[in-house]
C-alpha cells in the first residue's frame, strides 16, 4: 500500500479527520458500503449470542457505520473516537449508540467488565505511529489492549479489523495484546487476493492459550461465497444497504426513527431539517 493510501502516515487522526475529510468519508458510498462489510464480518466473529442484545464497546467508531451493524442486530454499544468531527457526523446521523471522545492509546476509560465484546474497525494500526514525542507505540498499545482486557467480560471476545504496514506491525500489535492477557490470534480472510484480503485480530478473554479460531473466507474455498451471498442465504438481507449504492444520510436516519418507533421508543418528529449537517461541534 503506496503512503498516499495510508491516511495514518499523514497526520494523526484527529487532524486527518478533521471536518472536511469526516464530511467526505460520510457521503463515500463506496467507503460506506465496504466498511459496513468489514464491520458485519467482525461481528461475525465475535460470536456473540443470538437470542440476547449485548452491550459492545466500538473502538474508533467513526461516524456511526459500524454501530449501525450492530443496532440491526439488536445490540446496544458504546463508541469511542479521537476525531471530534468523525463524532459530529455520528451525531448528525442520530445514532444509537453513546459517543465518547477519547484517545485509545491512553486507555479504555471504564470499569471492569463492562461490556459483553468489542470491535474496531480500520483504526488498531494508528496506535503504531509516534505521532508526538512522547508517543512509544509498544506501550501505546499495552496501554490499550491491557486496559481492554480489563473491561471486557471473561470469555467475550474483541474483534479488530485493521491494515499492518508489515510483518513487524503485525508482531508488535500482536505481542502487546498477549503481553496484555489476551489469548487469540490472526484470521485472514481472502488471503490469496491482494485487493480483498483483510485482517482480523480476534482477541478472547480467558480460555486456554491455544484457542480454536474463526475458518478464514477464501475465494478458492468450496462454499464460501461473497459477503451479500451469504447475508441473502442466512435471510440477513437489509433494505437499509442496496449493494448497487447506499443510502443517503437522510434516508438512513428516517429508517432509524421508524425502527425507533416500531420498538416505542422515544423519537424526535419529522421535520425539513432531518438529514441536514448541523452546525454545532462537538
């Protein structure tokens, strides 16, 4: 990947992110389109049980894109991000989800065993910069991943969706979190495509040392198929994502409210101004 295609090379995130390039990343259909695929994947992986709503912690939530996969499964979340204008957009979709605004690299402020899982998606990789002085990534990330063990439940899992630079960024991410307690490992899905393939860290809280990992997607595996196929097999198809496009922002934060509604709960009226950017910050 070319140093123009690596955004964390350019400027730390809460600059990068800055009100501009928040308010690109929310109309890119495309980035929308493949970054709600990653995300159904990594919530995949976390097995998490189907028949109660679980509490997720969505580390570097960005706009809302991964919470929003996982209001459609009827979890509750909690995200936090550095970029206050990545936070403004979320806000201005209505989403579901308690938004903080935090530095992950500093830890994960709150209290032991909160929550029931986590996920992040396309954000581990920017705790490998030393984006100030004072920045040591190894304890950057032991900070991180053993203040995560901390919060997470005994036997729930975090799931990281992330872009290593190299063999030694996935090692130094992949030591701090064993160092932190983790037990886990490296699923790689579509590992024989260059475009496609993707990285997943998945991370479990206690068990044995040598945990059984998630099957890896592969093209040249019979029976796997694309993403969409297997959301349409598994009757997991959503009107909210049309795979030729997606939604606007308004459309999606009026199927919000008619979700909110059809469940009693308390939603703002409609009015001229629903899907509008407001003006306000963070």
């Amino acid at each position: 990947m070319s140093f123009s295609k690596r955004p964390e090379l350019s400027a730390p995130p809460e600059f990068f992110y800055n009100d501009d390039e928040a308010k690109k990343y929310s109309l890119n259909s495309r980035m929308m389109q493949i970054q709600g695929e990653m995300s159904e994947r990594a919530i995949e992986l976390l097995e998490l049980p189907e028949d109660e709503p679980q509490l997720i912690l969505d580390l570097g939530c960005g706009s809302g894109l991964s919470g929003c996969e996982l209001d459609e499964r009827g979890h509750v979340w909690v995200g936090l991000d550095i970029s206050a204008a990545m936070l403004n957009v979320a806000r201005d979709r209505d989403v579901e989800g308690d938004l903080i605004l935090g530095d992950m690299g500093q830890g994960i402020p709150f209290r032991p065993g909160s929550f029931d899982g986590a996920i992040s998606i396309s954000a581990l990789q920017w705790l490998c910069n030393a984006d100030k002085t004072n920045h040591k990534p190894a304890k950057r990330l032991y900070t991180f991943f053993s203040s995560l063990y901390g919060v997470l439940n005994t036997g729930s899992r975090a799931v990281f969706q992330f872009y290593p630079s190299d063999q030694n960024q996935t090692d130094l991410i992949t030591s701090q979190a064993k160092r932190a307690g983790f037990n886990g490992g490296l699923v790689i899905d579509f590992p024989e495509s260059t475009k496609a393939k993707k990285y997943y860290l998945v991370l479990m809280v206690g068990g044995n040392g040598n945990p059984v990992l998630p099957q890896s997607l592969s093209t040249q595996t019979k029976g796997t198929v694309s993403y969409a196929e297997r959301a349409s097999a598994e009757g997991k198809t959503r009107e909210k994502r049309n795979r030729s496009g997606v939604k606007s922002v308004k459309d999606w934060i009026q199927s919000k409210k008619e979700r909110r509604r059809r469940q009693g709960k308390e939603t703002r009226p409609d009015s001229k101004y629903t899907g509008r950017k407001r003006s306000s910050k963070f």
